[in-house]
C-alpha cells in the first residue's frame, strides 16, 4: 500500500481535459513538502514530468500543469492525446518511517 | 546527462548481487544518487539514495540488507543487495537528485537492469 494514493486508471477521450489526483497525509504533502509527478511510457523508464508542485522541466508540453492544496496533489493534462497514454506517478517526502522519498501507485492513462 | 545501469541477472533467494551505474554528462560528485526499483506491473519505490557526502539513506524494507556506495572518480554508482529475497524481483533504475529550492526530485533516469531473485 503506498503512501501517496492515486487513483489506478482513469481515461478521455483525444483533446479532453483529465485530471490524476495525489493524495497524502500530514506527514508528506499536507506537512508542506513538494509534490512531483513522471510519466512513464510503455516499456520505458520513468521521465521527469512537473517539479516542486507546478514547474514543467524544458521540453514538457504547456498541456501538463501541477498543482497541490491542503494534504493532495493533482495532475492536469488538457488537449489529450493518443501519446499521452502511459503510467503516471506522484513523489514526495515523507517524514514518517515510510519514507523519506515515497511514490504514489501510479495511474494509468488511457486515451480513448 | 546519461546513466547506465549494468549488473542485473538471476540470482538464488539468499544471493548476493551488485548493481552500477555509470553517469557522464554532469559533475557526478556535487549530486546526490538514489535507486528506484519497479517490480513487473507494479509501482516505483525507492530503495536507496546517497548524498553528494556520502551520506546514505533505505527504507526499511532493504535497510541492513543493501548497501549503496558512490566512486566520484569513476563517476560511478553501485548497489550491493545481500540476503536477496523474491520480494526484490525488479527492474531497478539509478536517479539522480536534483532540487529548486525545495525538496528533491528525480530528473534523470537510466534505462534500468532487471533483478530476477528464484530458484
């Protein structure tokens, strides 16, 4: 059971708007600590997607955008397409005996 | 910014392996290193991480049982996992750390070397 939940998949439709949200405890996000979100393509390694709750890294898509609130996090991604089908994860501190660096479960995106 | 992980392969339950990675593109001493593993079909967790200093840190689920080590000269990252278990079966990637005035996050990955632990 991880310490971050997402929720195990969710789905649109090409051109949409999705969201995947992140949810922790006092202990991690609600205690202040910044969220990070990846994407993971099929059969590839994760890639850097959002940092320190709502920075793009150079070369990610204006489409992506992060936010977070109380103890969640949540991953936005507007004009959906075919190659945003993949496994997305949040990261973040934990400060219990969990961590201190924890993972949500991953969500799968799947493009209708 | 490259990393490549080598070092992977089958292993007996109770087996000892050591994983590197090997980093080019950035000045490897002034980051701190993590591993990350991803179990077939399942989720990323963390496994290890090391300080620009050495100082080293593991969750409880391998603490006592891996060891994570650096050679700045050699630009290099290593695992070493005693008392394998098939709990450790996974595809394991080495990160580095890098952060923006707050905590850290991953920003590059290698490709990864899959562990298999079984008789």
């Amino acid at each position: 059971q991880s310490v971050l939940t997402q929720p195990p998949s969710v789905s649109g439709a090409p051109g949409q708007r999705v969201t995947i949200s992140c949810t922790g405890s006092s202990s991690n996000i609600g205690a202040g600590y910044d969220v990070h979100w990846y994407q993971q393509l099929p059969g590839t390694a994760p890639k850097l997607l959002i940092y320190g709750n709502s920075k793009r890294p150079s070369g990610v898509p204006d489409r992506f955008s992060g936010s977070k609130s109380g103890t969640s996090a949540s991953l936005a991604i507007t004009g959906l397409q075919a190659e945003d089908e993949a496994d997305y994860y949040c990261q973040s501190y934990d400060s219990s005996l969990s961590g201190p660096w924890v993972f949500g479960g991953g969500t799968k995106l799947t493009v209708l | 910014v490259q990393l490549v992980e080598s070092g992977g392969g089958l292993v007996q339950p109770g087996g000892s392996l050591r994983l590197s990675c090997a980093a080019s593109g950035f000045t490897f001493s002034n980051y701190a290193m993590h591993w990350v593993r991803q179990a077939t079909g399942k989720g990323l967790e963390w496994v290890s991480a090391i300080g620009p200093a050495g100082d080293t840190y593991y969750p409880g689920s391998v603490k006592g049982r891996f060891t994570i080590s650096r050679e700045n000269a050699k630009n290099s990252l290593y695992l070493q996992m005693n008392s394998l278990r098939a709990g450790d079966t996974a595809v394991y990637y080495c990160a580095r750390a890098d952060h923006d005035y707050g905590d850290y996050y991953f920003d590059y990955w290698g490709q990864g070397t899959l562990v298999t632990v079984s008789s």
